[in-house]
C-alpha cells in the first residue's frame, strides 16, 4: 500500500502540470477563460486518471484468491440491495412521469436560469425512462444467468429503451394522431417492465437469488481491485464532462442546423400532421422525429430545452467505441484499448467543433 501512495504523490504533479499548460496556452491565445478553465481541470483529471491507471497494472496481474463462499454471500447481498434502490428509483421517477406526462409539451423555449426544479425533474425523469430505465430492466430480465459487461449493458438498454418509445411514437403519428395518444401505452409498458423485474427476481423475498452461475474463477476477488476501478470510472467520467462541454458550452445551450429540422419535423408528429407533412420527406427516416416528439410530450417541458438537454448523449459513440475495439480486436491488450478512449473522445469534440 506504501507504494500505491507514492506513485499517487509522484503522478499528482504531472497532471497538475499538464493542466496548467493547457489553460496558459488557452489564455494566450484568448480563448475565453469559461471554456479554458474547464478544459484544463477535465485534462489533469484525464491524466490523474489514465497514470493511476497504469501505474497500478502490475498490482493486478497476480490476482489473490480468497474463500468462495464470502464472496458469494457478499455478492448476492450487494445484488440485492442494488436491485431494490433500482425498483425504488423507477417506481419515483415513473411517478413524476406521469405528472409530467399529462401535461404535455409546455412551449419552444425559455432561458435556461427560468427552469425551475420542478421542470428540472421531470426533465430527468423523462431522459431516464426515454433512454435507459426499462431498456436496462429488460436487459436484467433477459440477461438474468449470465454476465454481460457494464458498458453493454448500458448500450443495449439504451437501445431498447429508445426502441419501445420510438415505436410507440412512430406507429401513433403515422395513424394521423397526435403522439400525446400513445402515453398510456408507454405508461402500461414501463409499468409492466417492473413487474416483470419484480417477479423475476424476487428482490423483497427472504430467498433472494439474482439467478446469475459464474465459473468458479469470476467469483474470486482480487485484491486492490476497488482502486483499479476507481482510476477507470476517473478516466469515463473525465470523458463524459469533454463531451458535455463540447455540446453544452460550445452551442451555448441551443440546438444548432440539421437539429432545427429534426425538431420542427417532432412538432408536425406532435400536432397529428405527420401523416400528411412529416411522411413526404422519403431522404430521411421518420423514426428519429416522431421519437423525439414523444420525448417532448413525456418530458412535459420546452421542446428546444428538452432536446438540448440530450445532448450528453453523444457519449454513446463513445460506449460503441469501446465495445467495437473490446469484442473486435481481443488480440490487443485490454489496457492499450484503455489508452486509445481518450482519443476517440478529442475526435468526436473535434468533429462536432467543425
């Protein structure tokens, strides 16, 4: 441990120093210190990161095993307990959906400082059930004896979650409806993902099991595992805040070209006219746009506002990278792959930049 806390000390510096290059290079060349300083810290993070990271590598290749059963018990206790904050978590926010829901899309657009928390949430609540809560319910369901890596997990429950509401948005507006019809279908499906998650896996009975086997070996802790973690989610998070300030801070909290298009195509789908307007554009599928219309009606918030409030989603291409590189190029060390993120994430600031 002495020299887990040594190499904290010498890599420190480094990052700091790194950090404070970027932001003196910024700054001469008067890039506003709004963006600069940002910048700079989201950079020595990233750093910190990346050198915790490699710096701890060698800790891990001689895992250390200990009694199976502890982990076992230990683990099934932690499953258990994740799986009821995630029921409570969807039983809240579904609550606050339905509010929202039954009021509908509120306007274009106001100033962000005129949001108050309650739009705020069902803000969130809206993002959460539109994009991840029953895609990641069905995902557990599914997946409940086998072990899928976390970042597909994340993947395939964002793209079941925007299937069921897409779907339901789509087959409603190309009726000639308004997509405000089909909430209570999605209100009934959400409902009935949690039940089904529920029922599958018992979380409030005494005999709780999450139903997953593993071999003998993936149930075996290693030591100094938590602080190999904690360096990756560093390095994630770091990422997530480039792409956030990429989108939020360089678009200044508005949608920009094509996203006009996309929005005022969601309002025809969200007025019932998408059946005889949206549909004669044959250049571009409808599927995106009557999605987006059913998210605003969800959200029950200002449209622009609620598809700015998306933005952050760009970090799914990240996700896909991963994904892409770990099933497609297993001959490459994990850890180089670890490496390269980084760079995909300054390529797709830097795309989005021209």
């Amino acid at each position: 441990m002495p020299f887990i806390k040594c190499n904290t000390i010498l890599i420190f510096p480094g990052a700091v120093f790194s950090g404070l290059s970027i932001f003196f290079i910024l700054s001469f060349l008067n890039v506003p210190i709004g963006f600069s300083l940002p910048l700079s810290i989201i950079v020595s993070v990233l750093i910190l990161g990346l050198t915790s990271y490699y710096s701890l590598q060698k800790q891990h290749d001689t895992p250390v095993l200990i009694n199976s059963k502890n982990v076992e018990k230990g683990s099934g206790e932690r499953n258990r307990k994740t799986s009821i904050l995630f029921i409570v978590l969807y039983a809240v926010l579904l609550l606050i959906l339905i509010n929202s829901s039954s009021r509908g899309a509120s306007g274009l657009f106001v100033d962000w400082d005129k949001i108050d928390p309650v739009q705020g949430l069902c803000l969130a609540a809206a993002i959460a059930f539109c994009f991840f809560l029953p895609g990641f319910g069905l995902v557990m369901i599914l997946s409940k004896r086998y072990k899928l890596r976390l970042v597909l997990q994340i993947l395939l429950a964002y793209l079941f979650s925007i299937f069921i509401t897409g779907t339901a948005g789509y087959i409603t507006a190309s009726l000639g409806y308004p997509v405000s019809y089909s909430s209570i279908f999605l209100i009934g499906s959400y409902i009935l993902v949690l039940f089904l998650y529920i029922s599958q896996y018992n979380v409030f009975s005494r005999n709780f099991n999450d139903g997953k086997k593993y071999p003998y070996k993936n149930s075996l802790l290693k030591i100094g595992k938590s602080s190999f973690n904690y360096s990756q989610v560093t390095v994630f998070l770091s990422l997530l805040a480039l792409v956030i300030l990429y989108t939020y801070y360089l678009n200044d909290g508005k949608i920009i070209v094509d996203q006009w298009y996309q929005h005022g195509r969601a309002l025809t789908a969200s007025s019932g006219l998408f059946r005889d307007v949206g549909s004669s554009d044959t250049t571009r599928p409808p599927f995106f746009s009557t999605f987006l219309a059913t998210f605003f009606n969800l959200s029950g918030s200002y449209s622009v506002n609620a598809y700015v409030a998306i933005s952050f989603l760009n970090i799914t291409q990240l996700l896909h990278f991963i994904i892409s590189l770990l099933t497609g190029f297993q001959i490459i060390k994990k850890r180089r792959l670890f490496f390269l993120l980084p760079y995909s994430c300054l390529a797709l600031g830097l795309a989005g930049c021209m």
